[in-house]
C-alpha cells in the first residue's frame, strides 16, 4: 500500500483546522434517537439465566444522520438536517437534544412511521448487555419523498457539500439520493455518502462514498460473486470500476485507504495508535471531516487524514460523541 505522499502522519495543521469552520453542510438520511441505560449487575434472574440491571442512569443522544450533524456542529460548522421522524415522544426527544445550531427546517414528521430509537443496556461502566431497536425500515411512499424533497431542495442549494447518511430505515431511496445529488452536480458541490445498502447503483455522481471493510467487501461479492476476503486494495478496485466514484474505505484501527481513480495510486492513511473506548459514532465524525474539509478545499487524502485523526479522538470516549475543533486544534479531548 502508499502512504500519504510527502506528508507521512498528517493529521491537519492548524490553519486546515481552522479552514474547515463556518463550513456550510447539508445532511440528509436517517435519524435516531440512541438511548444508553446504564446501571449495575450483580446478580442473575431467578425467572431466566440473564442479569438483572439495576438501572441508575439513562442519557439520550442524537443519532444516525443527525450525529454527523452534531459532528459537524461541534466543528463550528454551520448544518441544516433533512430526513423524517414519527409524530411520537421520540421525535419531541430528539428535536430537544439537538443544539440550535443543527438547523431542522428540512425534517418531516410522518404520522404512519415511528422515530427509530436504539436504547442500549450497559452494566458495570460500558459493558453492553443488549440492545434493542424501535424503527419502520420500509422504503418512504411516493408522498413522504415529495414533501421530504420540497424541503430539502432549498437546503442543498444552500450548501457548500452535501451528506447522505444511509443507516438503510428507508429514507435515501433511490429517488430522493437522485434528486439530491443532481442538484448538487448542479450546483458544483461534493456529495459525500455513507452507506449501507452493498449495491451503490443509487448513490450515483456521489463525489466519494466512504464505506466500511465489511460494506465494502459485500459490495464487491455481489458484483463479482466471489468474496475478496480482506483484500482491500481489490475490493476497492471492483468498487471503482463498478461505479467510477472515489472511496475512502474506512479500515478501523488499519485506518483508511483512499482510492481516488483517474489514474492515481491507492493512499493508505495510518490511525495513531489510541486505547479504543467505544467505536459507536465514529463513522459519522469520519463523514462529518470530510464534508467540511472538501467544503474547505482540501484534497480527498487530506481530508481523509483529517478524518482519521478526528475519529481516532472520538472512538476514546464513552457512547455517541463528538470532539470540538478547538479540542483537535490544541490536542485535547474532552473524554
């Protein structure tokens, strides 16, 4: 593989931290609510061999696409969010733990579905127990798309790069990923897609689509057929081929391999090594860097390493978090 030419370690100066500020991001997909109820376990149920959790503590933070809105908020990014909610306590919950600086204008209430809701046990500190989902994953109605795109159409043309945050609950359809991007193609904006479902035909004229190993090498076997196995430089290749869009292939603590195409080699960015707290959310800081620096001007690889670095802060703090640009700019995390 390649390391990130001439710039080995790169993890943002100072003044590409600062570029990224003020960034102008619309994010649309899938929200949720992430529940974390935490407690004690010391004993087994006398009714089933399970745990009894003594509960002492319940926290609710955004999650899915409205986490790389937080993200993107916590760089002091300026982000308006798009996607829908049931008409339930769940979307008054959600709209309450999002900052007034994630605009919502763009989310649409919709009576049949329900806002979809992870809530996950935790005992003892962070030791997850189970987890459990409340969510309508049917594809959204003719309806629902139109009065969804009406709202969302004036926000893409108010941004300086789009976000399709896929968590596959049925609100990227094909429709709405193709309108929203040809606007943006129009406009002369990025679109940056973190996806979910293995066939990527919907996220067409994207700008860079940022999968994970295992999203990627799904894509691939049903292209190909045959399972890559961990190769990731040919999964890339197939994906490339396939659909002619860069990827930025997110490899955990391998970090991230950068495949731009057009002739240029692969680019593999190292993570710093970090002890790993908690991964949840990292994805959505990795697409949230990389909106606002493309928004910025960066370069795909610089961006990614961005990225990386902002993850890498991230996946040491408890549950669905977020880092601030001052504390990646001065070396700090508040975990």
């Amino acid at each position: 593989m390649f390391l990130f030419s001439g710039c080995e370690g790169y993890t943002g100066n100072v003044l590409d931290w600062k570029r990224i500020a003020g960034r102008r991001i619309a994010v649309v997909g899938d929200l949720m609510l992430d529940e974390h109820v935490h407690g004690t376990a010391n004993r087994i149920s006398p009714e089933a061999p399970v745990p009894v959790v003594q509960v002492t503590s319940r926290t609710l933070h955004p999650g899915g696409a409205a986490n790389v809105a937080m993200n993107i908020a916590a760089l002091s990014g300026v982000v308006e969010l798009a996607g829908v909610t049931g008409q339930d306590e769940g979307a008054k919950l959600l709209r309450e733990h999002l900052p007034a600086a994630v605009g919502t204008a763009a989310v649409l209430p919709v009576a049949t579905r329900c806002t979809s809701r992870k809530t996950r046990v935790l005992a003892d500190g962070y030791h997850h127990i189970v987890r459990f989902d409340e969510e309508v994953r049917e594809a959204l109605d003719a309806e629902a798309q139109r009065l969804l795109w009406e709202r969302l159409e004036p926000v893409v043309a108010g941004c300086e790069t789009l976000v399709l945050s896929d968590y596959a609950k049925g609100v990227l359809t094909p429709g709405i990923c193709g309108m929203a991007i040809e606007k943006a193609r129009e406009l002369g904006i990025p679109v940056v897609v973190d996806p979910k479902d293995s066939d990527f035909t919907k996220y067409k004229g994207a700008s860079v689509i940022t999968p994970n190993l295992k999203e990627a090498a799904a894509a691939a076997l049903r292209l190909t057929g045959t399972a890559s196995g961990n190769d990731i430089e040919a999964i890339g290749a197939v994906l490339l081929e396939a659909y002619g869009t860069p990827l930025v292939l997110t490899l955990g603590a391998k970090g991230m391999l950068v495949i731009a195409g057009g002739g240029e080699a692969p680019v593999h960015i190292p993570t710093r090594a970090r002890r790993v707290y908690d991964v949840t959310g990292a994805g959505d800081t990795v697409v949230a860097v990389l909106a606002m620096a493309l928004a910025a001007g960066l370069s795909l690889a610089e961006a990614a390493a961005m990225s990386t670095e902002a993850a890498g802060r991230v996946v040491q703090m408890p549950g669905t978090a977020t880092v601030t640009l001052d504390e990646l700019i001065n070396g700090r995390s508040s975990g």
